[in-house]
C-alpha cells in the first residue's frame, strides 16, 4: 500500500490535496456561522453597509484552519525537501542563510510553512477580536505590525532589494531599511483586502483572482522558481474556494477581519517571497495583479485629501459603492470588479513574455484606461474628469466652443470687475481726501477767531 502511495504521481497527490483542503474549508464554514453567533462575531446592520440583518463575521477563520491543517499535517507527507530560497543574510535566523563554501542544507515544507502559519494565525487573532469587540486601528495595526516582523525575521519573505523599472539601477536595502520597506508593503496590502471586503463574495473572489495569477507566474516565469511558494499558494485559494460558496451573494456569513486581513497578509508576503527580485517586470507584476484593491486604496485617499477630510475617515464612494450607485445589482457590482481584476491579471501575465517597448507601452495604456474609468465611474468625485474633459475638448467641436465662450466670458468678467475695483478704490480715496480736508478746515477755524478776538481787543 506505501509502495503504490509513492508511485502516484505528485501532481496527481497534490491534486488530492488541493480537494481535501477545499472539502475541509466545506466543512468547517457552516460550522463557523454557528461559532461567530455564540462568540460574538456578528456584523451589525449601519448606514455603510450593505447588509440588513446581522451576520455572521468570522467566516475566515474556516480559510486559516483548512490551510494551517494542510500546510503543516498533509503537505509535508507528499512534498519533498528542496533548497532553500537564497537571499540576503539573516541576522536573527542564520540558519536560513546559506554561506559561500558550504554544502546548503535542504528544507522541508513544514518548516518553510511554519513561520507563515505562525504568523497569519497573528493576523488571523487580531482580526477575530476586532469582529468580536471592535478594537481600535491602532490596536489593529499592532497586531498586524507584530505578524510582519515576525515573517521578516524568520522567513526570506523580505523587501531586500528593488529593480528600477526599464533599465534602472538595482538598489539592495541594508537590513534596518528593508525591515522598514517589509512592514509597510504587508500593511499596505493587508489593509487594502480589507478595504474591498464590502460586498458578498467581492474580497474572497478578487484574493482567488489575484492568487490564482501569482501561483502561475511563480511557477512559470520566475527565473530561480521556488516550488513551495506555488503550493502555498494553491493550497490558499483551495481553502478560499470551500468558503466562497458560503459567501457569495445572497451570502450566509461573512470573511470579516478575521478573513480580509489574513487573505491581504497571505498576498503580501506571497508576493514579496517570489514575485521580488532582481526584474523590473517582477517589480511591476505584483502592483497588476493587486491592481483592483491598490486603486481603489490610493484613490480613497486622494479623494479624501481632496475633500480635505482625514485619510482614516470612510465614505462611500469606493469601487463597489460607485457601481451599486449607478444602478448595478449587487451581484453585477461583484462580477463586474472581477471582470477587471481578471484584466489586471491578464496584463501581468502578457507583460512576462513582451519586450521592454511593449511593456513600457502596455504600463502606459493599461494607466490611460485607469484613469479613463476612475472619472466614468466618479471615484474621485463628480465633477472630477481632467482627463475626459480633455478629450471631450479635443473631440467635441460643441464643448470645445463652449468651453471657449466661457473662458472668455470669466476673463471679460474679471477685467470688468477690476476695472469697477480701480473706480471704487479712486472714490473711496478722493472721499476719504475730503474729509480729511474738512475735519482739517473745522481744526482750524476758531483758531482763526480766536486771533480776530485777540485782535479787536488790542484795538
């Protein structure tokens, strides 16, 4: 029976693992409406969101278990020991370090697994306690700053070193400011996951989407590939899919923090581990293939910078809620922000087979269209479309005219009210001069009798 185990093929293995891993992520979500209710982990019904009855918001915590279950019970029997993943020294885990001179020693899955599931189990806590108590963002990101330091210092999930994009220089990080640059890109994207999560299915399906692209990319176009990251990654989108069905509109329970931030983290240190190195290509797909949740965080942003409100204060004029205002369903908001996460990883997977010139190119148009949208759509604001007003200037002889007219009828204006400014400064001043002249005039008259009086008394 051993002997026939060992002879199956791994592909054929993994794929059974890939199906328990969903069958447990099957299991254990129904399970998990019961838990948040007894627990506490409910989402209350207000004037963001778009449920109204309470549900259930510790949904993710089934994604974690099934993948903590597989990465370190399952996965380990099957796969076998490989080299380590090569990068910078370590100076707290040296033995992840391979030296010069020195046979490297090979690493097994459960130990390059453990730190990760050590570390979204971190996540995964401070997310399960925010559902259940809603804890403050600065509690929240503590827990998240904690969890990232730790993949720093016992992983090679590291920010060590950054290829300029299109023939620039390769700048390598010392230790202190890669710590830096680590923790910031896991907050990012952990935060921006979290951001989407707004709608019945939409965060779950656009982490498989995204995922489901790393794991191609890692596999197939990395030029030092690492099989235990595309496993890692399947293994989570396996997990993911066994909850989706539960999640998808009309949905039974939600991904909540405890879900949303761990599926941010996973991305983040997924992308960091095998989509960084020393390419400019490899720089700029991680940005394509998070492009849905990245946009829509830095728009929010910018938006609120414009309004002049505080970044950390919400609104409802991200993605999902523009499209539910222009009249989309639900479920066409969710299928239509997949359709452009899938277009996102579309041009990340052409752009690992073109050349320099078309890759400058295809960055250039896929912007062009970004921007072309954001103003349909009105993420920043209604009455901001510089670039839709543009061309409407350069194609509409009508608007253009318009336009024109207008600008000349502002500028008439502005002479004839300076011009009105200039004659009502000129009276104000000569009215001003003659008073003056007349409190000047009243100062000096009984002087003047006073020496008529002096006068006819001396006479």
């Amino acid at each position: 029976m051993v002997d026939t185990i060992k002879e199956i093929p791994f592909a054929l293995k993994f794929l059974i693992v890939i199906i328990i891993t969903f069958g447990i992520s099957l299991v254990f979500t129904p399970i998990m409406t019961f838990v948040s209710r007894l627990i506490g982990a409910v989402d209350k019904p207000n004037e963001r969101r778009i449920n109204t009855k309470p549900m259930p918001s510790a949904g993710g915590f089934a994604i974690f278990l099934s993948f903590a279950i597989a990465s370190l019970f399952i996965l380990p029997k099957i796969v076998h020991p490989a080299l380590p993943y090569l990068g910078q020294e370590n100076p707290v885990a040296p033995h992840l370090q391979v030296h010069p001179g020195q046979a490297p020693k090979l690493q097994s899955y459960f130990s390059y697994a453990l730190p990760f599931v050590i570390a979204g189990g971190i996540v995964v806590l401070t997310g399960l306690i925010d559902d259940i108590k809603e804890i403050s963002p600065k509690m929240k990101m503590l827990g998240l700053t904690i969890a990232a330091s730790f993949v720093w210092f016992f992983t090679h999930a590291r920010f060590d070193n950054l290829k300029v994009p299109f023939g620039g220089p390769l700048l390598t990080f010392p230790a202190w400011l890669s710590f830096i640059f680590t923790v910031f890109w896991i907050l990012a994207i952990t935060n921006a996951i979290n951001l989407i999560d707004g709608l019945d299915g939409l965060a779950s399906g656009v982490s498989v989407i995204s995922l489901l692209t790393m794991g191609v990319v890692s596999y197939f176009f990395l030029p030092s590939p690492n099989v235990f990251l595309p496993i890692m990654i399947f293994t989570i989108v396996a997990a993911i899919m066994g909850f989706f069905p539960y999640n998808y509109h009309p949905a039974i329970i939600y991904l909540g923090d405890t879900g949303a931030l761990f599926l941010g983290f996973m991305i983040s240190v997924s992308s960091l581990q095998g989509l960084k190195n020393a390419t400019a290509v490899a720089v700029l797909t991680p940005l394509l293939i998070l492009g849905v949740p990245l946009t829509d965080t830095i728009m929010a942003m910018v938006r609120r910078k414009l309004n002049r409100q505080k970044i950390s204060v919400a609104d409802k004029r991200h993605l999902h809620h523009r499209l539910m205002a222009l009249g989309f369903t639900h479920r066409g908001a969710v299928l239509v922000i997949y359709g452009i996460a899938g277009i996102f990883a579309f041009i990340s997977l052409i752009l690992q087979v073109s050349s320099r010139l078309g890759g400058i190119l295809l960055i250039i148009a896929c912007l062009f269209g970004l921007e072309i949208f954001i103003e349909l759509v009105g993420i920043l604001g209604e009455n901001r479309q510089p670039m839709l007003n543009a061309l409407r200037f350069i194609g509409n002889s009508s608007y253009r005219s318009k336009v024109v007219n207008k600008r000349n009828q502002e500028e008439n204006e502005q002479e004839n009210f300076d011009e009105t400014k200039n004659f009502t400064d000129f009276d104000e001043l000569e009215d001003t001069l003659k008073f003056d002249k007349t409190v000047k005039n009243v100062e000096e008259e009984p002087k003047v009798k006073l020496s008529r009086r002096e006068r006819d008394n001396k006479s």
